[in-house]
C-alpha cells in the first residue's frame, strides 16, 4: 500500500510511531495528485510548496521530540474552496470572487491547522455551492460521469487518493451526494456543530461544513477537530466537545434501525435498493433490530427546502446580482434571479413547515435509534444527461433526484452519514446514509463504524 492509500487513522498512528514521515506522506499524495488531476479536476489550486515546507516542519517537529501539533499532525487535506485560509484565494468556484483573498482563516481551517493538518489545495466546487454536479470535475470511478455537487472536488480527491481528507459544505446533500457518488465517507454534522465562521454561506439556516474520508473511523477524528462554540457563528450552538471516534466494539445489540416504509425507497434504481437493503440485513446481522417507520410530511420537503434556499441564497448575492450579473454562470444566475421573484409568504411558509417536520422527525427518532436509507436514488449519470426517468414514467431532473433523499437531513438540521454499501452494474459506488437524533453523531458513527468493520475496506478508486 503506497502512504496515499492510507486512512487518516492509519496515517496519523504512522507518523505518531516514526514508521511513516510527514514528509513521505506529502510526497505521496503530491505525486498521486500530479497524475491523476489533469485527468480528474478536483482542485482548483494545488498548494505543493506551502505543503511540503509545512511537512517539512512537521517533521522536525517529530525529529527535535517537540510534542506533536495534534491528532492530525502531518496528515494532508483538501479545502472545499467556500473555505477561507488566510492569504488563500477563496473563489467559491465563481468569475464573481476571482480577486478575493482571505483575509484570516475560517473556524474549520484554522482548527485543522492547529490539529496538525497540511493543506495540499483548494478543492471545486459547483458555482457557490449552487448545484450538485460540480461540473469542472470528473468522478473518480468513470470520467464519463458526474462528480456530484457541490463538494464534488472533496469526495474526488479523496477518493481518488489525492487528498487523506477533505472537508465539503453541505445545504441539500452536497457532502453526501458526491461522497456516495465517488464511494466514500460523508458526514453532514448536527446543524450548529460545526462552525460555519470563515466559510461562503449558500442559505445561512441550511448551511452545514464536515469532513470526507475514506473511512467512518477517519470521520470521527476529522469531526472530533472541528466541533465545539464558536460565537463569530450566530448558529453556532454552545455544546460539550467530546471524542467522536468509536470503539471496536461491533456489537449492535438492542439498537434501533428504522427502515422508512414510505419516500426513501420510492423512484430508487433496482441496483441502490438491493445494495442499501441488503446493507440494512447486515446490521440486522450484527444484533440490530428493525423497525419500520412512515417519514412525516413527504409532499412538503422538496418545496420547504426550495422555500427557504431559494431566497437566502438570492439574499446573499443581491449586490453583485445587481452589478455584475454577467459574471455567474447560467445555471447559478437564474436560480438567483428566480429567488428575486420569490414572494415573503412562501419563504414564511416554508419556515412554518421546517418548524413542523422537526417536530414530527423528533419523534420519528423516538421509534428508532437511526434511520437508514438510500443517501441518492441513481448512481452517478453520465456527464450530458439532465434527466432520470423512473419505470412508472415520471421525469426527474438529475440535480432533484440527488438531492430529494438527502433534503430532509438539512431542513431538520439532524445528523446524516453516508457509508459505502456495494456498487451498481456498472461498478459505480452505491451509499446508504444514516440519519439520527441532534447531535447523534456517537450512534451513527457507532453504526457505520460497525458496518466497514464487517465488510470489505473500500479501495482508493483506480484512476
């Protein structure tokens, strides 16, 4: 195994043990994304020399036994480019940010930093985080195919194994979509977990900020780093910081699984159902017991989400949609000028339903434990096509078939994790997200934890 095939948990006990410099592991991943990003497309820069002076100085920290930096100490990562860093670029994949640098690191980045964590770029991402296709970039198991948005870049080098870990934003599923897509790891935190402070914000109360890994274990170190108050986030919520990372125990005995009856399993590709299904036996298998659920208010999710994206986001660009409307690209600004026409009651309404389904969702998770269902209905489509057609006939546009699954997780604020459970006919990854109680992440990670203990370590995708 070459040093960028390792996990995060595997690279950092390397480093720690003196078996692996951060040097080595730089190199490694540096050399791995110089051959694979011509091909790929996942960063928009490549911080080579900053990066490997930082391993340079990680490595005679270890050298002159000066205490290491963290848990992360020499370990490579990719920065969705909505994340600032401190004399970066941060371009938020848009003509309308190409001159703007950060002035300070944002929350995540600097706790990262801290950690001992060695930026090697700034990865793509759909124009302000507005689509789930990232366009610029290709996924890592067929170019011919989406990457998945708008963390798409993230979910590619780390799949790809140009970065260790990556961290991605996620409004409606974009952690989650692409890292089931590129047959990774994808946890979008409790809403308020994480802090957003420092981050380019696509709808304010549905923003979340976590990491993309190989690994569910690597998951939990990235997200034990990035928890915790931070009052420059007005979301930000004033919660005990723990240690997320899960035991070895596999044992899933007395937990809850809910299988949804309704909405999850509905328009869903024969070869995703059969492997996420078959995914939910396995946790049966483990001790787990199922329960089946109804998921409440399912006529409303795609338009409660619509309703409360729409307009922030419209809200956020209002100036430069004004001044400099030329400078988006097509998709991004009609959604923003489409979000000018949006009237104040929908938006209300739309407040008044996420109010109602967090309400019914609590006690939906007072049924089970974790709900576990399909993390997108389709695997990743070929690069020209816009729409899925479902056997009963329906049409649905690519972009509102990856996000219909995933929605719910954002507009609740609750945890979801996507794991990777099997692969399609094509050899496509399939993912099954978890979704649990606020600030659940112990349980979930615990489960999905569980889950790649029991299966096959999933390989670096071979590009």
């Amino acid at each position: 195994m070459q040093p960028y095939e390792l996990s995060v948990a595997a690279a950092a006990d390397a480093i720690r043990a003196r078996k692996l410099s951060p040097v080595e592991l730089v190199d490694s991943v540096l050399d791995r994304v110089e051959k694979v990003e011509p091909s790929l497309g996942a960063y928009v820069t490549v911080t080579a020399e900053e990066a490997r002076r930082s391993a340079r100085e990680a490595e005679h920290d270890i050298a002159a036994g000066v205490r290491p930096h963290g848990s992360l100490h020499g370990v490579p990562m990719g920065l969705k480019d909505l994340i600032d860093v401190a004399g970066a670029a941060t371009t938020a994949g848009s003509r309308v940010r190409a001159a703007h640098r950060a002035e300070a690191d944002s929350t995540v980045a600097a706790r990262l930093t801290a950690a001992g964590a060695i930026l090697v770029g700034k990865t793509h991402t759909h124009e302000f985080a507005y689509g789930l296709t990232t366009p610029q970039t290709k996924n890592a198991w067929d170019r011919d195919r989406v990457a998945g948005g708008s963390s798409g870049g993230s979910a590619v080098a780390v799949a790809a194994g140009a970065a260790t870990f990556a961290l991605g934003t996620d409004t409606g599923g974009s952690i989650r979509v692409p890292s089931a897509l590129n047959g990774v790891v994808g946890l979008k935190p409790t809403y308020g977990l994480v802090p957003r402070h420092g981050v380019t914000s696509l709808s304010w109360s549905l923003d979340h900020v976590g990491p993309i890994t190989r690994t569910v274990e690597d998951a939990a170190l990235v997200l034990t780093v990035l928890a915790g108050h931070d009052p420059r986030d007005p979301a930000s919520l004033a919660t005990s910081v723990t240690d997320y990372r899960p035991g070895g125990d596999t044992d899933l005995t007395g937990l809850r699984v809910g299988v949804p009856r309704n909405y999850y399993f509905d328009h869903v590709a024969p070869d995703v159902e059969t492997a996420v299904r078959h995914a939910i036996g396995h946790l049966e298998s483990l001790g787990a017991r199922l329960v089946e659920v109804e998921i409440p208010m399912t006529r409303y999710i795609q338009a409660t989400h619509w309703g409360l994206m729409v307009p922030e986001a419209t809200a956020y660009h209002e100036r430069t949609l004004r001044t400099v409307p030329e400078l988006y690209q097509a998709d991004v600004r009609v959604l923003l000028e489409a979000g000018e026409l949006m009237p104040a009651g929908d938006h209300l309404r739309a407040q008044r339903a996420r109010t109602l389904m967090r309400q019914d969702w609590a006690r939906l998770l007072e049924e089970a434990d974790v709900i576990a269902a399909p993390t997108v209905p389709a695997t990743a489509v070929p690069s020209d096509q816009s729409t899925l057609t479902w056997p009963d006939g329906t049409v649905e546009g690519v972009s509102d078939a990856y996000v219909r699954l995933s929605a719910p997780a954002n507009i609740t604020g609750v945890p979801s994790l996507s794991v990777p459970v099997g692969h399609d006919t094509n050899g496509l990854p399939i993912g099954m997200q978890l979704l649990g109680r606020p600030f659940g992440e112990p349980v979930l990670l615990r489960v999905g934890h569980a889950y790649e203990r029991t299966r096959p370590v999933r390989p670096v995708a071979t590009v």
